[in-house]
C-alpha cells in the first residue's frame, strides 16, 4: 500500500514540474513579432497640378458661390485601419501586417471637401440653411481578379435639406493596379488615384444638383 503512494506521489511530482518547466519555456520564449507597415492614400504632392481642367472650373451662380453642407461621412465596423482585400466578390480579408495611418472615412471625408471647397469653389456651410452631403463608404479595398489586381472605392452619397431629398445615389470607382507583379506600394498608389476620383465625382454631382436650384431661386422669390 505504501509502495503504491509513494509511486503516485512521485507520478504527481513529476507532472508538476513538467508543468511549471513548460510554463517557464512559455513565458521566456520570444514571441514572433509582426512587423507592421502604415500607409496612406492621400497624394502628397499638390493636386492641382494634374488635375482635369473642366473640375478645376469653379461652380458660382448669379448669387456667389454654391453653398453646402458636408455631414456624416461614416463607414460600417468592417473599414478600420487594417487594410482589406478581396479573392471573390462575397468574401473580404485583411492584411496581418498592413495598416492605413487612419480609418477610410477620414481620407474620404477629406478628400470630399478638398474636391467641394477647394477644387469646385463651393462655400462651406457650418450653421443655417443649406443642402446637407452625408457619405457612407461601403467598399474602400483591394481586388485580386484573375486579369489582375485593382482597387475600388465605393461610396453612398445623399444630398438632401428640409424640404426632402435633392438626390442619392452610389458612385463606385475601380483602378487598375500597374505591374505584373505588383507590390503594396502600387496598389496604394491606385488606391490614391480612385479616392480622387470617387470624390470628384460625387462634387459634380452636387454641383450638377444644386446649380438649377440657385438660378431658379430667384425668379421664384420675385414679386
């Protein structure tokens, strides 16, 4: 009886010190790291340099400038600063080591207002009556097609004020990624040139909106 004890004493030590010399291996063994790498899709240098001479057209009517609103530019909980990609049209993955320097909305959001402001001329408006521009990014993401790689840039647009709404629609730019076997700098790279052109083009469409409104608005208030 006792030679049996003794042979489960010794059993359970050396399952204890397995155990803690397991543990010890655990805590002391270097964990690999990921070596993250940021980027950023805005262009650094000026825009207006290559930019197409008919959106460089300043947009005013018979009373001044256009006047606009840019609100909520949001984006559903799957945009965030992990850099996403697409191998079918329903399945959307993400880098382990690839990082935007901030979340899509904001590059949006930004790019929209140089697009409005800047490029087309319209006023802001932060207070009082005028058209609110609410966007909502749906798709801001990489393509692995079989013809190659592209990037899209999606974005929900609805234009509206008191009254109703003016218009809303869904504007989707893709571009080719350069290259036969291109790195992540050139999908960056398009990925610039679709955010450009996502949001020039939700600029005409509100220019195109409220352009008929400011010259009617007039004849309407006349005695």
């Amino acid at each position: 009886m006792s030679h049996s004890i003794r042979h489960l004493r010794c059993f359970a030590f050396c399952v204890i010190v397995a155990a803690v010399t397991a543990s010890a291996c655990a805590l002391t063994s270097k964990a690999e790291v990921v070596d993250v790498r940021y980027f950023s899709p805005e262009r650094i240098e000026s825009r207006r340099d290559n930019e197409d001479p008919i959106l460089a057209t300043r947009t005013t009517g018979p009373n001044g400038s256009l006047e606009v609103r840019l609100g909520r530019v949001s984006s559903g909980p799957n945009l965030r600063e992990r850099i996403a990609y697409r191998n079918t049209a329903y399945e959307l993955e993400y880098y382990e080591d690839l990082r935007w320097t901030e979340r899509p909305e904001t590059y949006v959001r930004r790019e929209l207002g140089r697009s409005l402001f800047e490029t087309q001329g319209m006023r802001r408006v932060l207070s009082g009556s005028a058209p609110t521009l609410d966007v909502e990014v749906i798709a801001f993401d990489e393509l692995r097609l079989k013809s190659g790689r592209a990037v899209r840039v999606q974005l929900r647009a609805i234009l509206y004020e008191d009254a109703g709404v003016i218009f809303e629609d869904t504007l989707t730019i893709d571009r080719q990624v350069l290259g036969e076997t291109p790195k992540i700098e050139a999908v960056i790279a398009a990925m610039a040139t679709a955010l450009d052109a996502t949001a020039d083009q939700v600029a005409l469409k509100v220019q195109k909106a409220l352009a008929p409104r400011q010259i009617t608005a007039p004849m309407a208030a006349a005695p």
